[in-house]
C-alpha cells in the first residue's frame, strides 16, 4: 500500500521578502535622465509657460472684450516688447554713449592727474617704509616691459572673449524668439493645457488639490506685481538721484539698474560698478566718486530693509525678516539661481505649511482633550448622585440607547 504523498512546502517560504516592482524605479531613472539629457530644451519651455502664466490675465482680459484670441496675444506680446525695447533704448545707448566718450579722455587723465598722483604716493612709501622700490611710475612701466609677451597673451584672450561674447549674444537672441513663439501658442491653448493637468487629479483628491493650486497662483501673482512696484521704484530713486548727482547718462544708469532690481544683490553691485566708474571718468568736476558710492549704498540698505520686505513680504504674506532670510539660504544652497526662487519658493512653502497646519488641526490627535481633564470629569461625575426617576407601570421601558463610539466624543 503506498503512502500518501504530502504537499513539498519551502522551508523559506514564510521568510521570503515581499517582491519589489521594479518597472516604477526603472521608469522614474529613465524620466530623470531624459529630463536631464534635454534639460535644455526645458528650460527654455517652462521660461515659456511662466511668460505664458505671467501674460495670460491679459490674454484673457482682451478676450472677454470681444478680441480674437490669437489677436490679443499678439497685442499683449507686442507691449511688452515695445516697452522693454523703449526702456533699454533709453538707458543702454545712453550709457554706452558716454562710456565711450569717457574712456576717450583716459590717456590725457593717466599723464596730467594719475600719474603725478602715483609718483607722490610711491615716493612717500619709500621715505616711509625704506623699501627699495622705484620711485616713479615710469621705473615701474619699465619693469613690467619684460612681460610684454604676457600682456599680449591677455590681449588676445580679450579679442576672444569679446568673439565668444558676440556668439553668446546671438544665441541669446534666438532662444529669446523661440520662447516667444512658444509662449504664443501656450497661451492660444492655455485654458484647454489647464483643464487637461486638471483632468490628470485623482477625482477624490481634485477639490483640495485644485484649493491649494489655487493660493499657490494667487501668491505668486501678488508676488509678480509686488516686483514691477519694487522695480519701478528703485528705478525711480536711481535715476532721479544720479541725475541730482550729475553722473554722466545718471538718467539712463538709474532707469538700467531698476531693470535689473529683480536679481538681488547681483542686480546693484553691477549699478554700483558702473555709476563709479562714470564718476570717476568725469571731466566736469560736479560729480563725486565717494557721494555716488555713498547714496547707492543707501538706496540699496532702503530697498533690503524697506522696499524688498514691505512690498514683497506684504503682497505674499511674508514678513520682512522671513523675505531677508529666505534671500540668504536661496544664496547659500544654489547660488545666483537660489537669490532668483528664494522669495517666490518661501511664498508657496508658506502656502502648503498653512494646508498643513489645517489638516494638523482638523485630526483626532489634535482635538482629543487631555488624560487629566478627562480623569476629572470622570470622577465629578461620580460623586454626584444621579436622580431616580420612577415610571408609570403601564409605561414602556424606554429602548437602549445606541451604542457609543468608541472614540469617543472628541473623534472629528
């Protein structure tokens, strides 16, 4: 008679790790390299969607008004370029023009005031410190002859590096067209690219991720505006104050450093550079180096501790020491990029902290009462004899009350 045969079982079976999916991993890896590999291509497209973003209220203000769509965003596109074109026409060549002009009369500058200026100095460092070092400028030229092979080296690095700078220039110039065009056919089919990400949310999770979406475009608006008002002030003080100052193209300068207001700290120490160098080329006389330096610097410790906080921090909520921070850890983590997103990123961090502080309150960890509270009302209650109340025998016993949950009543 055979014997039965029992079901083999693996004697690892019930060790076993649960099998990981590995497709999800490997088609995130791919997503990120391929991102990686054109991260070119997206930056020129999310420049694209964000002028999109930024111009579409106008878009859409124009077509309410009856104005055919793809007429409105050319209209829209065509005043802000014939504005930024104006203002830069008049702020560039203006400064351009009086660089050069400036720069024409260095020679002259160098032999009447700097060079007497340098002989004086170096021969009171002489008679001051014993050192023997030449006396005169012209002793100095002759030592530095020797390295004549250097300097021409250093010119023809100059020579190319204003090549590759004209090369830069056009290849700037042509992203700049394909991020035009792109915005332009982005905002022809801005509210179908809208209702299609929509139609991506979950449908159980769509009313609060379209809530929050919403603050998120609310604030960085605000944010948007706040930054033209912050621009077109510090514009307004630079160019009224340069001028007062009677620094050459003052006018064009302060316009030019209120363009470039929206990079921080980068944005006024190019302005900075500039009015100084125009101060101390000038041949009038009426203008000085050191009250130039002086009212830039107060202008920009008025725009960080006033303009920037108040303006900004009032229009997205945030206060002027979280905008000043924000500022300084954007700078430290990435740099010239991190000074650009900082306030923009702290604005919609503040965003999703509040949904999150909400959610925090609306939980059952959140709302249930203390231990001790609860001992006490339990022991009150206890002491207090509860009153008899007698019923007609003829009376129906009342039904049982429900059963109580058990969280209790503190569950949300």
């Amino acid at each position: 008679m055979e014997t039965p045969r029992t079901a083999s079982v693996h004697p690892r079976s019930h060790l076993e790790p649960p099998r990981v999916a590995l497709l999800p991993w490997i088609t995130l890896a791919l997503v990120l390299g391929l991102a990686w590999y054109f991260r070119g291509i997206l930056m020129l497209m999310g420049a694209a969607v964000a002028l999109a973003w930024v111009l579409a209220p106008a878009v859409d203000w124009l077509h309410a008004r009856k104005v055919p769509r793809p007429l409105a965003i050319l209209a829209v596109l065509l005043l802000v370029g014939v504005v930024a074109t104006a203002l830069l026409w008049i702020a560039v060549p203006d400064i351009v023009e009086h660089l050069t002009q400036l720069l024409a009369t260095v020679p002259t500058r160098i032999q009447q005031d700097w060079l007497p200026r340098a002989n004086n100095a170096l021969v009171w460092l002489r008679r001051r410190t014993h050192l023997r070092i030449p006396t005169t400028t012209d002793a100095w030229i002759g030592q530095l002859a020797s390295r004549a092979s250097s300097v021409a080296q250093g010119s023809l690095s100059v020579v190319a590096s204003a090549a590759s700078l004209s090369i830069v220039i056009v290849e700037k110039a042509v992203e700049l067209l394909i991020v035009l065009a792109l915005s332009f056919y982005t905002l022809s089919s801005w509210h179908g690219l809208l209702d299609g990400v929509t139609d991506l949310v979950p449908v159980r999770a769509r009313d609060r991720v379209l809530t929050v979406v919403g603050k998120v475009d609310r604030v960085l608006g605000r944010f948007v505006r706040g930054q033209f008002q912050v621009m077109g002030i510090l514009g307004t003080f630079f160019a009224i104050g340069l001028d007062r100052l009677h620094v050459p193209a003052g006018l064009g300068l302060g316009i030019f450093a209120g363009l470039i207001a929206f990079i921080p700290y980068l944005g006024f120490f190019i302005a900075l550079g500039l009015a100084m160098l125009l101060a101390s080329l000038d041949t009038t006389g009426q203008c000085s180096v050191g009250a130039v330096a002086g009212f830039m610097v107060l202008i920009h410790l008025l725009d960080i501790l006033v303009v920037t906080p108040r303006i900004l921090g009032g229009s997205i909520g945030l206060s002027p020491v979280v905008v000043i921070i924000s500022l300084l850890a954007g700078a430290q983590a990435l740099g010239f990029m991190g000074l650009l997103v900082a306030v923009p990123a702290a604005a919609v961090l503040k965003v999703l902290l509040d949904e999150l502080v909400d959610w925090y309150k609306s939980t059952r960890f959140y709302g249930l009462a203390p231990v001790h509270t609860l001992h006490a009302t339990t022991t009150l209650d206890s002491t207090v004899p509860a009153p008899r109340l007698t019923a007609p025998p003829d009376a129906q016993a009342p039904s049982a009350p429900p059963p109580a949950d058990e969280d209790g009543p503190w569950r949300l």
